[in-house]
C-alpha cells in the first residue's frame, strides 16, 4: 500500500505538477531566480516551491516534466526488457531436455541477408530482402521437392538461447549501455528505452525460464501434450497464465532499476540531450554550487529516491500478494 501510494502520488505529480506551476520550464527568472547579494539560484519560496535551479528556471516545473520523461523512458524500458525476458525464458524453459526444434532454411536464409546488409550499412532495404530472400529459398525448396531444404538443421533451443544470456552477462550492463548512449550521435527519450530494453532482459530471462521448467511438468501440461495439443496452444493456454504474477511483479521492480538507470545515463551526459529536463542532468547540472545552495541537489535526489523507493515497494508486496509461498 505505501508502495502504491508514492507510485500514484509520483504519477500525479508529473501529470498535474506543471499545470499547477503554469511556469515555462525552459525559462530562465533573472527577476526572481537570483539572490541579489549573491548571485546565487533563489532558495525555496513561495514564489518557487522547490528553489531555482543554476540557470534560474523553476525547479518545481522541470522536476515535474523530468518525472514525466523518466516514468515514460522507465516503463517503456522495463516493459521491452520483461517481454524479450519472458520470450527467451519461457521457450527456453519449454523445451530445456529436449532435442530442441527445426529452423527452416528460408528463416536462416532471411536472417543471413538481413545481418550482411545490416553490417554493410544498416539500409532499410534490410527487412524487404529478408522478405524476398526467405520467399525465394522456401518456393525453390518446395518447387524441387527438397525436404531437407525446406525442414533445415535442428537446433537445441535451451542451449542456444541460455548461452546467448551467459554472452551478454558478462558484459558489465551499465559499462555496455552508456557504450551504446556514447555512440549515438544524438540521444532521445526513445534511443534511451530501446537501449536499456534491450540490454535489460537478460536476467529476467533466467527467472522466467525457471518458472517454465516447475510449470511444465504440472499434470495438465502433461495432459495437452498426451492429447496431442499444439506447442504454441500449450504455451498460450497453460505456460503464460501461470507466469503472469512472475510478469507483474518483475516489471515493477524493473521500473525502478531503468529510472535508476536513466539517471545515471542523464548523470553522465549520455542520456537525453538538454535542455529537456531529466532527473540525472539536474543532478550535474547543481553539483558544482550544492553546498551554497543545496536545494538545487536535494530535490531531484528525492525525487529519484522516492521513485525507485516506490516501485520497489510495490513489488515486494506484488510478489507477496500474488506468490504467497515466495513470501
């Protein structure tokens, strides 16, 4: 309950907090923002809620829309990491002990073209010749009645996939995202998401993949298979709704790890570009003036604190609530 409540009160805060301030969050207060004597941001007034901030904008506005960028980077992020996670856990986990599946020629063939043309120059001819080079050997492969060619090797999806996790496991996953961000030319609020979405679904992967294998073996698993029932009817039917609680409860503690991220990005100046407000660059930005004027650091610290507090709270009691016997 306390997790959701800073959550909801977190949500309200980006919604309203910039229609409740009407201040341009962009615009510099040389009236206002200043100490005269000084020349330092103003404090905490009734003029500026939380401050100013080094350049004299209104804190409390830019926090608001910085909640904003983060909470949309943040689930966005969390929700590509737990999808790719459950889809590489969950058919990993299906057919762990088994002597795996068989990959048609046409897809090899498709995914061959699409990695040579990406390579050469990342054209966006990439997906209409993975198209037309699939077509093309799966028609020659039917026409001429080449079983093997249309049925192609057999591969051990377990071995493979989990392999693939192990890879990018050992890659320091902080080290490898800001390696991507600094090789971007320009960030965006979406080049941020794809980034962490796709760098972040690796140990969840794992999770989902051992929930798979305790699901699997249940007796009416074990039924539809006896009565011949279709792989992906098992999966959809049996495998998904018995992991839907695990869904939950890691995408909400997923959300605190990429806003915790974000910042962290935004910290280091391979996050969104300024002069769009993120928690991280309000962080940078008040680091140099934070013992005259404390403020300019304490606000966006609490914000991110009470944020990744938050989510981490609501899933502790997700977890509790919908797997009693992890509790």
């Amino acid at each position: 309950m306390v997790g959701s409540a800073i959550v909801l009160g977190l949500a309200a805060f980006a919604l309203f907090g910039p229609l409740l301030s009407g201040k341009d969050p962009y615009a510099s207060d040389f009236v206002h923002g200043v100490l005269p004597d000084t020349g330092l941001p103003a404090p905490p007034s009734g003029a500026f809620v939380l401050g100013a901030d080094r350049l004299f904008r209104d804190q409390f506005v830019r926090l608001a829309v910085g909640a904003r960028l983060s909470l949309l980077i943040a689930l966005s992020a969390a929700a590509l990491a737990n999808v790719l996670g459950a889809a590489v856990g969950i058919l990993a986990g299906y057919y762990e002990g088994t002597d795996g599946v068989r990959l048609p020629w046409p897809f090899l063939t498709s995914l061959a073209f699409a990695f040579l043309l990406i390579v050469a120059q990342g054209h966006w001819l990439a997906p209409v010749a993975t198209l037309v080079a699939g077509a093309l050997v799966g028609v020659f492969a039917v026409k001429r009645k080449i079983a093997w060619l249309a049925r192609g090797p057999q591969l051990n999806l377990d071995i493979a996939l989990m392999r693939l996790v192990d890879v990018g496991l050992c890659f320091p996953f902080l080290l490898l995202v800001m390696a991507i961000g600094a090789a971007l030319e320009r960030t965006t609020a979406i080049s941020v998401f794809v980034v962490l979405g796709l760098t972040g679904w690796l140990g969840a992967a794992r999770i989902f993949r051992a929930k798979t294998l305790q699901v699997r073996h249940l007796e009416y698993v074990q039924a539809s298979r006896a009565l011949g029932q279709s792989t992906p009817w098992i999966l959809i039917r049996h495998i998904l709704p018995n992991l839907s609680g695990t869904f939950i409860v890691l995408s909400s503690s997923a959300v605190a790890q990429m806003i915790l991220y974000e910042s962290m990005l935004s910290y280091l100046g391979v996050g969104v570009a300024p002069p769009t407000p993120t928690w991280g660059h309000m962080l940078f930005q008040g680091q140099d003036i934070y013992a005259a004027a404390p403020w300019v650091v304490l606000a966006p610290a609490a914000a991110i604190l009470a944020a990744v507090f938050g989510f981490n709270l609501l899933g502790e009691g997700l977890r509790d609530a919908l797997d009693p016997r992890e509790s």
